[in-house]
C-alpha cells in the first residue's frame, strides 16, 4: 500500500467511523459471549444445585434448556454480527475503497 | 448382536476424561475384531469417492495459491461446513456421546467450551485474519515484523500442534479400526498414513476440503437419523427419554446435573478451548480459502451453526443409548479392570453411538456409522498434514531459507515431499504410541495453540506495541510453560509417568501459560528500544488500514 492511499484512507471520515463502529461491536458482542459462557462456569463451579434443579417438577432440570440456549445464543450472536457486517460495514467500507482509488 | 462385537472382551477404549480436549483419543488396549464386511466396502466407497474428487482437484492445482487455499475459491457455506467437519472428529463423536452416556449433563458442559469460541473468533479475528493473509497465520503475525525469527517461531508452533495431534489421530484410528472393522493396527495406521499423503500431494486444499465437506454433510445426516430415531422411541418428549434414561442409568437423577468440579481447573480449561481454537493452525488456515472477508465471516457463521446443530445431537444420542442399550443383556459385557470386575457397555462407553446406530438402524446403519467414523478422521488428517506442510514450505522454506525469493513451483514442491515425510512420521509415530497413554496430546495441542500460537497472533493485530523480540520470546515461553505445566500436572506426570502426586495440581494449564505468554510478550516487547522495534511500530498503521478495509489483501485467483 503506498502512502498516498495510506493517508488518504486513515483521514477519511469514514474510515473512522468504519473503525469505531465495528470495533465497537465486536468488543460489545464478545464480552457478551464472555459473561455468557464464564457466567455458566461460574455456576458450576459455586453454585451447580441452581442448574440440577428441576424445572416445572419433571426430570427435566434447569440446566438442559440453559445448556441449549448457550448453544443457540452462540449461533444467534454470530447471525447478528454477520448480517451488520456484510451490510452496514461492508458498504462503508466500499466507499472509502472508492475515495482512496481516485 | 453380531458376532465380532460379542467377541470383545478388552478393557477396551476406557477413560472419558481423556476425550475431554476435543478430537482425543483412544486409549488402552483393544481387541481385534472379526472383520466387519459391511462397513469396510462403505468405507472403501467413501475411498473411492474422495479420490475421484482427489484427481478431479489435482488438475485444478497448479499455483502455490490452489495448493495451500484451493485459489481462494471456497464459498462461505463450504467453508462453515469445511471448519465444521474439522471440528467434528471421531472423538468428538464417539468421545462426547459417550460422556453424556456415562456422566449425562456433564457431556453437555463440553460441547458448549468447544462451541463458544467459535463466536470470539468471529468477532476479533476472522476479518483481520483474511485481510492481512495469505497461506498461513504466520503471514499475519510476521506481517510487519522481521519475517526470519517470527516465521521459525510460528512454523515451530505449528509442527509442535500438529504433531501432537497427529499422533493423537493416528493412535485413535488404529484402535477403532481395529474395533471396527476387525482390520489389524499397524495396516489401519498405514492406510491413514498413505490415504492422508495422496489427497494433500495430488489434491492440495482443493481436496482436503471437499474431502472434509463431504464427510461434514454424512456425518451430519448420520447422526441427524439417529436423533430422529431415538426422540420416535419416546414420541418426540425430552421429558420421557430423560425420565427413562434416569430410571435405567446406576447414577440415577444425578445424570441430569452437573457434576464438582474445580473452578480452576474448569476456567482454564474454558479458556484452553475458546483460544486453542483460535491458535489451531489447522483451522486458521482454513480462513485464506475464501474470497474476502465477507466470505470469512459467512464461514464462521455456518460452522457455527453446524457445530452447535451437531452437539445438539450428540447429547440427544448418548440419552438414547442410555436408555435403548443400558442393561440390554445382548449390550453389556464383564470385563476385568484392576482386579474387580466390571459391567460395562461391549467395547466401553466410546462405542455407545456405535451400538445405538445398531439398536436404531440396523446392521447396514452400524456398517455405514462406522465407515463414517473411520472417514472422519482420514479428513482431519488430511488437514493436519496441509497445515504442517506449507508451515515448512511456506515459512521456512520460502520465507527464512530463500528470503522471499524461492519460485512457485520449488515452493510447491518443498511442500509435497514434506506431506511425504509427514505421512512417514506419522505412520511411524502411530506404531512407536500404539501401547503409549496419549490421552494428555490433544490437551496439551489445545494449550500449545492457546499459549503461543494465539498470544503471538492476537497482539500483533491488535496491539502496536509488539516487536520481534518480544513475539518471539513470549511467544516461546507460552509454548515451553504450557509443555512443562502439562508435564508437571497429573495428566503426564502421574496417569502416563506413575507418580504418586503431580507437582502442578491442575490438569489444565492454560490460565497460567496464557497469562506468562501475554505478560512476557508485552515486557520484552516494552523494553525493546532497538532500531528496527521503532520501525515495526511505525508500520502499524498501515497494516492496520489493511486489516480494516482489506484494501491490498490477497483475492481469489482467476481461473
């Protein structure tokens, strides 16, 4: 990359706002998967009666539909970030592609 | 009941911890079983198959881009369901199935480590990794570094990971294969061994993916069939299959609650999982076969998606073979075990999917789950081998030896005669392990690729500050202290060198080599004051434009 595109791309406005907005998300979403997961760790480790629990008096206990939802929130977290990146961020960054060609 | 399984009378495929790191392996001594016609003629046609496919990719291959990225030319769906397949090895079949038949809900707890890295990487890796790359994460890492230090560094922490984890596979291979197929070990380890060398010397990427897709898909479907048939027995109630497994199982109500654990050891093997898999050399590669980092995201998306589906499964199928295989007189065998005798499950707990596909489906059904199997981990193999070959081609044949300057076709052929010699280490590594307990090498791959390769490869996209010095040396005190730990602890030092005590309490290590390699990264990176630290700093910028924007990342090639 030479420098002419170099400073051209990194005093685009929109470079900047690209940078903010997807780093802010990425953090935003993966300390949520963070507290999610180490969340259910925590549980084990001190305080695993709460998911041995029965749920609505079955064998069914609280921690296989908690299990479960784990799984789908991993999946449903993906599915937001990628449905704003191949969108909102990708066409930002076409732009500011566009700017640095001419 | 077929015969052959009737015949097992081994302590056979014991110990579950030891599938508690991913694609473990199998351990203890096994018996050969009567030769299982069914499963080797669907075995022999997935062969068939994949080799069709093989010679189909191999006059696709000509650049040194075609070999190690299949040109760039992966769909973001092939690629989800490519990572996905590398994910989903026997073990992780066998192994996790067979911890929800024998602990229930602890199972569960696993499949949600192994998962849950998958949304991080997504998040702060994927699309760096695409944009700054082109074959191999030490692109990435020695991006703006002295290419020398860094590309030994990271080609060390490659071989190391894929070493380990080849003889893991290998040793995993032959014992279920001997069980079975009735085949003999030594010819199953070789057969791995040849099979692995023709798809990633004639094929390159190009077959090894599809080879891995392929295998995703019947996987997939396999164990999908046996969901379904399970959850019929029950009339599509959770709540009846539970309440029966509980009924049936020694443990009783408690299979439906987790289990003590210490916390420890529970967070560190937590964050062994989440960034083992974000250092597995591998998987990463597995990011610079699609077009752009748009295809990069859809990937991790789909794989997630798969890998999530495919634990679901697995949790539904080992309640089933609690509930449809337990106490079933035709099932159970006595075996001897440390002098008391034992009621177990024929073969041990790793072959409740294995039965279940049996009690399910029928003969044909076991026949094809097994070829499945034994399929699974020629995939993963093949894999493997692709990543530690272009790891010597790639970064110290073309990047440390000719200093950039080596040509394509020198390149490429540096690689296939590593995939040879490759293939002949790890044929003779699987017979020198066969009798050896390797439970600990799956681990110990996960906390290498955690401790050294991730630190290395994380800082240097995020963190300005990171010099060669202090990549190098953090990097490689990650790797010795995640060794030594493992060593130290009660995995090796006691189960596999019979101590009476381990001098490190924790099975798991990765909190603490995780930590030194962060810690020791960022000091020496601090201290650097060197001329060339000043102009590795100053090249931040631009590379993190590149890693942004993507503007100057390799594309697809045209052809």
């Amino acid at each position: 990359m030479n420098e002419d595109i170099l400073t051209r791309v990194q005093s685009n406005p929109k470079f900047k706002e690209l940078v903010h907005k997807r780093t802010r998300l990425g953090w935003q979403l993966s300390i949520l998967m963070l507290a999610i997961y180490y969340g259910f760790i925590l549980v084990l480790a001190f305080a695993p009666n709460v998911l041995g629990a029965s749920l609505s008096g079955g064998t069914t206990t609280v921690g296989i539909p908690v299990g479960i939802l784990i799984i789908i929130s991993a999946f449903v977290l993906t599915g937001i970030y990628v449905r704003k990146a191949n969108t909102e961020f990708d066409q930002l960054n076409q732009q500011i592609v566009e700017d640095a060609k001419q | 009941m077929k015969s052959w399984m009737k015949t097992l009378c081994a302590t056979a495929l014991a110990g579950l911890p030891t599938l508690a790191l991913a694609a473990g392996a199998f351990e203890g001594e096994v018996t050969k079983q009567a030769t299982n016609w069914s499963a080797i003629i669907m075995f022999f046609l997935f062969v068939a198959f994949t080799m069709g496919i093989t010679y189909w990719a191999s006059r696709r291959t000509r650049s040194a881009s075609d070999f190690y990225t299949a040109g760039g030319g992966i769909t973001g769906f092939q690629n989800g369901l490519a990572i996905a397949g590398d994910y989903m090895s026997a073990a992780s079949f066998l192994g996790i199935s067979a911890m929800v038949f024998d602990k229930g809900f602890d199972g569960l707890i696993y499949s949600i480590g192994f998962l849950v890295g998958w949304p991080v990487i997504l998040f702060l890796v994927a699309e760096r990794l695409r944009n700054l790359g082109k074959f191999t994460f030490a692109d990435v890492a020695s991006y703006r570094l002295q290419q020398t230090p860094v590309r030994t560094f990271a080609a060390t922490g490659t071989l190391v990971v894929v070493a380990l984890y080849l003889i893991a596979q290998m040793v995993g291979a032959g014992k279920l294969i001997q069980l079975l197929f009735g085949m003999n070990y030594s010819s199953a380890v070789i057969l791995v061994g040849v099979l692995m060398v023709l798809y990633v010397t004639f094929g390159g990427m190009l077959a090894t993916t599809w080879v891995q897709i392929i295998k995703a898909v019947i996987l997939l479907g396999g164990a999908s069939f046996m969901a379904f048939m399970v959850l019929a027995t029950v009339g599509f109630s959770p709540e009846m299959m539970f309440q029966k497994a509980v009924a049936i199982h020694a443990k009783g109500i408690s299979i439906m609650s987790p289990s003590k654990a210490d916390p420890i050891d529970s967070i560190s093997l937590g964050l062994a999982l989440m960034f083992g898999t974000a250092g597995l050399p591998h998987i990463l590669m597995r990011f610079f076969t699609v077009s752009d980092a748009k295809e990069a995201r859809k990937s991790v998306f789909f794989a997630t998606g798969f890998i999530g589906y495919f634990y679901i499964l697995t949790f539904i199928i080992g309640f089933g073979a609690i509930m449809l295989l337990l106490n079933q007189p035709t099932m159970m065998e006595t075996v001897v075990k440390n002098g008391k005798e034992v009621t177990q499950l024929i073969g041990g707990s790793n072959m409740a999917a294995i039965h279940l596909a049996n009690a399910v489906g029928g003969d044909l059904f076991l026949g094809f789950i097994s070829a499945v199997a034994f399929a699974t981990i020629l995939a993963v193999v093949a894999g493997l081998a692709l990543s530690g070959a272009s790891a010597v081609s790639h970064d110290l044949y073309a990047s440390v030896i000719k200093k950039g300057k080596a040509n394509e076709a020198d390149e490429i052929r540096v690689s296939k005669i590593t995939t040879v010699v490759l293939g002949v280490v790890a044929i003779l590594l699987g017979l020198l392990f066969e009798k050896q307990n390797i439970a600990f090498m799956v681990g110990l791959a996960f906390s290498i690729a955690a401790s050294a390769n991730f630190p290395v490869l994380f800082l240097s996209m995020f963190w300005k500050g990171l010099t060669t010095r202090g990549a190098v040396v953090g990097g490689f005190i990650g790797l010795i202290s995640a060794v030594a730990l493992i060593v130290m602890g009660p995995a090796v030092w006691v189960d596999v060198l019979k101590n009476e005590t381990a001098l490190f309490p924790y099975k798991n290590p990765a909190i603490f080599s995780i930590t030194l390699a962060f810690v020791f990264t960022w000091l020496i990176s601090v201290l650097d004051k060197s001329k060339s630290a000043v102009e590795e700093k100053a090249k931040f910028e631009a590379q993190f434009v590149r890693s942004m924007t993507g503007i100057g990342a390799a594309g697809a090639s045209k052809h």
